[in-house]
C-alpha cells in the first residue's frame, strides 16, 4: 500500500524533514527520514536528501510505502480507557509503556491492534496507522485522540500541525 502526498512549499526555511514533519503530523520525524532515505521523497521530480533546506516554490511528492509487508493489523482485545467516545471520534486515556503503533519489534500488543479490535470505523482505513491522530511515546501517559473518519482525521490532523491543540 501507497500512501501519495504533493505540497508546494510556499515559503521556507526549513530542512526538508522538517518541513514534511509540519506537513505530516501522523508520521515521525524518524519515519519520513526513512522515507527520504529510501527515495520515496522527491522535490521537483528528482531524490532529495533529509538536510536540504527549502526556499520555497519547490513540489515535494511523497510516495510512502508501508513497511506492514501484507498491509494487515491484526485485530486484540484490549481494555480500552476510552474516556469520551461519539460517531466521529474517541478519547483514549493511553498508559505509559503502552506503544501506539505497530512498529519494528512491535507487531502485536499495540494501542492500535486494540483500536482494530474495539472500533468498526477508524480514519484513514487503508493507511498502516488508521484512526492515528497524533502519538505519543511508548514510556508516556496520556490522552490520545483517535478519528473515525478522514474528515475529523484531517481536520484534527491540521489543528495539530497548527499548534491549536493545547497538550
């Protein structure tokens, strides 16, 4: 599975990972590093290093492909601290040690296999992180948001990116 994302930098001066970073809060600084590294990361059409700095008017494209090689998140019970819940999203109240998300030596046990469990519908279905707003890490407590739809997805997505949601 393929993820695609175009921006046009307006103005900028900014490494290139750092910019997409803003851009795509969903992923970590490390993950789109990974991406860039890969060639999966092009500014006007040519392979881009992470440490280019952008001046603006360039078009990034981002062809990311998930490392879930069968694109699949296995379903686990879970006991979920949901502390609000309506049709177009959840709260969840995370406990430290809990990792959000399936990763490199985390392929079962993670808040997102509970999710696949609990909820019939998360945002951004075909992603390899779906109903992931934001994250947090795996040694922190907290309320983390999760979309139902991509909509609420995109538009909590931009709040974060924005700097108007208040941790």
């Amino acid at each position: 599975m393929t993820e695609h994302y175009s921006f046009t930098v307006k103005q900028s001066h900014l490494r290139l990972d750092q910019y997409l970073a803003g851009k795509l809060p969903t992923y970590s600084r490390s993950k789109i590093q990974h991406y860039i590294k890969n060639g999966q990361v092009t500014i006007d059409g040519e392979p881009a290093k992470s440490s280019l700095l952008l001046r603006g008017q360039e078009v990034v494209e981002c062809h990311f492909t998930s490392d879930i090689k069968d694109g699949s998140i296995n379903a686990e019970a879970m006991n979920l601290d949901i502390i609000y819940e309506d049709d177009a999203l959840a709260v969840i109240n995370k406990p430290a040690g809990l990792v959000v998300h399936p990763g490199s030596g985390n392929r079962s046990g993670t808040l997102l296999n509970g999710l696949v469990y609990h909820f019939k519908q998360l945002s951004h279905s075909n992603s390899h992180r779906p109903g992931i707003v934001h994250r947090l890490d795996k040694d922190t407590s907290g309320i983390i948001i999760i979309a139902k739809n991509d909509m609420v997805h995109d538009a909590l997505s931009q709040q974060f990116n924005l700097r108007n949601v208040k941790k």
